[in-house]
C-alpha cells in the first residue's frame, strides 16, 4: 500500500510539472506557455500623489509605501494581459489588450481597464531590462538578480489621487516570451501616451519652451518645443513635445526623410520615455 501511494504521488507530482504549474504563496501563476516559471508580486500603495510627485520614489526611499494587504495574481494568455485579485478585501480583475512596444522592443504596452469599475488603469505592462526601467521595488530587484523581467499594473481608485503599484517579478524573459507567441508592432505615437501616464497626475519641476525655425526650404513655418522635466521613481524624466506653427500655405511633412530635414526631425520629435530612454539616474 505505502508503494502504491508513493507512486501515485509521484504520478500527480509529473502531472503538475507537465501541465506548467507552480504554486506560489498559494497562487497559480500562468504564463503564455503555461510554463514553469517564478513569481514574486510586490506592491505598494502612495495614498495621494503630491503636486510635483515627490513622494514617487523606491522601496529606498519610501518604503513606507509597501504594503502586504493586497493579493495579487498575474496572466498572460494570448495577447491578453490580467491580474486578479484582492485590495482592501475587495476582488478586482484587471485585464488589457496589447497595443504596442516601445522604442527599443524591452517594454509592452496594453491598454488595460478594471472589470469593477472601481480603478482607473493607470499603466499595464510587461518589462525586462530591469536595470534601466522604472520600478517602486527597485532595491528589492537589484537584491534578487535572476529576476528577468516583470508584469506590472498602476492602479488609481476612482475620485483619488491614490496610487496602487503592482510589480510581478519573474525569472523567465517574459518580453521575449511574448513576442514568440504573439505579433508584436511599435506605434511611436501609442507607446509615448501610454508612457507618459505620470504627466495625468502631477506637475513637471521644470518646463521650457522654445521657438524653433525650420530649414529654410520650408518657409513661414516654426516648431514651438515643450521640454518638461518630471519626478520619476527617485529619478527625474523628459518629456519633449513639438507643436507644429504654420502661417499662409506652407506645410510641413512630418514623416519626410530628405537629407536637409533629418537632423532637425530627431531633434524635435517626442522623446522616447522607455526602458533605456530619456530618463537619468
């Protein structure tokens, strides 16, 4: 009898490895394969984001922040990205679409909306590149280096200025997972909105504007530049946004590629707010 259940156990515990599953402080954790893989889910809750967001910063600096009363489970199937889970004991399912990459293909970005209705969906993504992307547990990741890449959702509670971080560490390349399992493109216009969430909720510390001519081919014809600085996870982040400022009939096409023009376009198009763009340490 003792062989016949030790055998039985051994059936069940290949049965588990085959299907993918790993249990994981009492969580399933799927992934696009349903693969093996680790999870590690932090969170951490800024009750009101202030004026210039100071208070955005890292479990260095505010681990005040972090907090063990929200249970969270990510997803990914097709080109679906989800959490489920609790706050505050309240269920919440979370889910998005893939909508684009950013500039270097280390971040994707889905447009993602809450199911209750009780949290706008600030920001969904899956990362990697760790070391160069904005990350709450920033000090938790660099303790833990076989981390890989994360699943990550923003969260704020509808008719608040209540931030909810949610970051899901793994030791599998979920980017590159992904992107074998799913057509991936890259909208420049897409990838800078849904980037630049932080811009919705509090004020840049430092703003320039500045009128800039074109070549002289192109006459009548300048670029107003809104160069914004803003807090970002302890760090700072540029934002840089070019209006167009016609007179007569000239015009201007943004997507020409001759030779004159090239230098000036680069210079003026909207920063890539990326893993590895446009922010300083």
């Amino acid at each position: 009898m003792k062989r016949f259940q030790a055998l039985l156990l051994l059936a069940m515990a290949v049965m588990l490895t085959v299907c993918g599953v790993k249990l994981i402080q009492g969580q399933r954790v799927l992934t696009q394969t349903e693969a093996e893989t680790d999870i590690r889910v932090k969170t951490a809750v800024i009750d009101e984001i202030d004026e210039y967001g100071f208070n955005l910063g890292t479990d260095i600096t505010h681990s005040e922040y972090i907090s063990e009363e929200i249970k969270a489970t990510p997803s990914i199937k097709g080109n679906t990205l989800s959490f489920k889970g609790t706050i505050q004991k309240k269920e919440f399912h979370i889910s998005g679409k893939f909508i684009t990459t950013n500039e270097n293909g280390n971040l994707l970005l889905f447009d993602g909306s809450d199911k209750s209705s009780r949290y706008n969906v600030v920001y969904l993504s899956i990362e990697r590149a760790l070391d160069e992307t904005g990350l709450f547990f920033r000090d938790y990741q660099r303790s833990n280096p076989d981390f890989k890449s994360m699943m990550k959702v923003i969260l704020n509670p509808v008719d608040t200025k209540t931030l909810i971080i949610i970051e899901a560490f793994s030791t599998d390349d979920l980017v590159f997972t992904y992107k074998s399992n799913n057509a991936v493109t890259y909208d420049s216009d897409k990838a800078n909105t849904l980037q630049s969430w932080f811009a919705h909720f509090y004020s840049p510390v430092a703003s320039i504007n500045e009128e800039v001519p074109t070549p002289k081919m192109v006459s009548d014809y300048s670029v107003l530049v809104h160069d914004r600085t803003y807090n970002y996870y302890g760090s700072t982040i540029r934002e840089g946004i070019d209006d167009e400022q016609t007179t007569g009939n000239a015009f201007f096409d943004r997507d020409r590629t001759d030779p004159c023009c090239m230098g000036k376009l680069s210079a003026l198009s909207l920063l890539r707010l990326a893993a590895g763009f446009g922010h300083s340490r």
